[in-house]
C-alpha cells in the first residue's frame, strides 16, 4: 500500500512539474509576440533593442523637410556628417527587399554612381561589391569596395542592408585600384523598411563616407544631397513592373505576409 502510494504521489508530483514547464514555454513563445498599437511596430521595441538599429540614434537632428522627404543628419566622431532620408512609400515590402537585392540597379538610383558590381557572393545576403561615384568637377570620381549584411527582424517587421567599406589590404584583394579613381574605406551605406502595412513602408536610406582628399567641410556641405536623391529614385524604380513581378517570387514573402496579417489581426481585436 505505501509502495503504490510513493508511486501516485511520484507520478502526481511529475505531471505537476511537466505541466508547469510546458504552460511556461507556452507563456515565452506568447510573450515573445509583439503586439503595437502604433502604426509602426518598431516605435514599441524596448530601448535595448532601439539601440541596435541605427535609425533610433539618440543624436540624429532634423535637417529639413523637403517635400515628403525628411532629412536628418549626426556628426561622427571622425567629423564627417552622416545623413538619413526618410520616406513613406506605397509599395509591397517584398518589392523593396528585391530591389534593395538587384546590385545592378544601385547605379540608377543611388545619387551619382555609376558602377555598381557584384564581386563575390558568399550567399544571397553576403557579398562583395563594388561601385563608383561621380564627383563634382575637378575632383576624379570616388569608388569603394563594400561587404553587404542583411539583418531582419519579423517580429517588429524590419529588414536592413548594410554596406560598408572594406580596409585597403581587403580592398584590393578583390578589386584592384582603378586608374583615374580615387579609393573610399571609410563608408557605410545602409537601406532600411519599416513594414506598416501590406502596401505600405517607412523606407531610410543612411549615408556617411570619407571620399579621400575632399575638404572635410565641402564633404559636409554636399551629403544631405546623396541620401534625398537616392530616395527619390529609389521610390521611382520600386513602380517598374520588372521589380514589381520579382516581388512575388521573394525569400521572405511568407514572413512578410505572416507579420501583415498579425498586425491586421491585432488592429481587428482592438
């Protein structure tokens, strides 16, 4: 009789336990679930988190307003002013990640480049590129060897593209100086979206570069041009029915509805 009892009373104490696990991780996967009243999902990530995209930086100052654009700009510790465009589009987010993707495509709407290549691939998400831009006369045109790095977060509804420039014993590894160019290192481009809503996303496009041999103050002076041009040609392609068909055929295109459909849901109980 005492052996029987231990055992329901082992067994009993073992259910209790799985139980108590199992309605624990039931209750992680629950809290990991971002639920937002605001339009943009990413305005409720905690400070932690903000503090890892570089579009919640504490120190960015509005420049201007132009048009529907808003431009903002920082100085670095280096002294060169970096500059960030932000900008409503009424487009699928599927057909900024693919455009974001087509390195060909950078020279027609990145503001005065000219050659845009890719170098190596490491995978669809990793690469070596390389590219040029034109510069103000007298100064020769500017090119920078850059790796891509791609981040993304569903919960929030964030992906990023980061390029930034390669040191020079890197550099030239994979491309050789060019004869009439003058190398950049010091560079970082990003292209940020924020998806709103199924055709709708917050887009930021983020420029600082150290185009050697250009007085600080003049770099300073041209950079708030670069990232407002860059946006406005960047909307413009995103019309093209070429990137509007390569949407459909995204990577991420399940993600993107799954997370458009929470937030739609959310909005419904609400």
């Amino acid at each position: 009789m005492n052996k029987d009892y231990y055992i329901i009373k082992i067994c009993f104490i073992f259910v209790s336990l799985l139980i108590i696990v199992l309605c624990t991780n039931n209750y992680s996967v629950i809290a990991k679930s971002i639920f937002c009243s605001k339009e943009d999902w990413t305005e409720c990530a905690s400070n932690g988190i903000k503090s890892k995209w570089i579009e919640y930086a504490p120190d960015w100052k509005l420049l201007k307003k132009k048009d529907d654009v808003l431009l903002y700009t920082r100085k670095l510790p280096s002294g060169i002013v970096q500059a960030k465009a932000e900008k409503i589009m009424y487009v699928k987010p599927e057909v900024v990640e693919q455009l974001v993707r087509d390195v060909p495509s950078y020279k027609e709407f990145m503001y005065k480049c000219f050659i845009a290549e890719t170098i190596k691939i490491f995978n669809d998400e990793d690469m070596i590129v390389h590219n040029a831009t034109a510069m103000p006369w007298p100064l020769k045109p500017r090119d920078g060897v850059v790796r891509t790095k791609v981040t993304k977060d569903w919960e929030y509804g964030r992906f990023e593209v980061l390029c930034y420039g390669l040191h020079p014993h890197q550099s030239k590894q994979f491309v050789a100086p060019v004869k009439g160019f003058v190398r950049m290192h010091e560079v970082s481009v990003y292209m940020i979206a924020h998806i709103l809503h199924r055709e709708k996303v917050k887009c930021f496009y983020i420029i600082h570069a150290d185009p050697t041999g250009v007085p600080l103050f003049a770099v300073n002076l041209l950079i708030d041009s670069y990232p407002y041009y860059t946006i406005i040609k960047f909307e413009e392609m995103l019309k093209k029915p070429e990137y509007i068909d390569m949407g459909k055929k995204s990577k991420y295109l399940a993600q993107i509805e799954t997370f458009c459909k929470r937030k739609q849901n959310y909005v419904k109980s609400n």
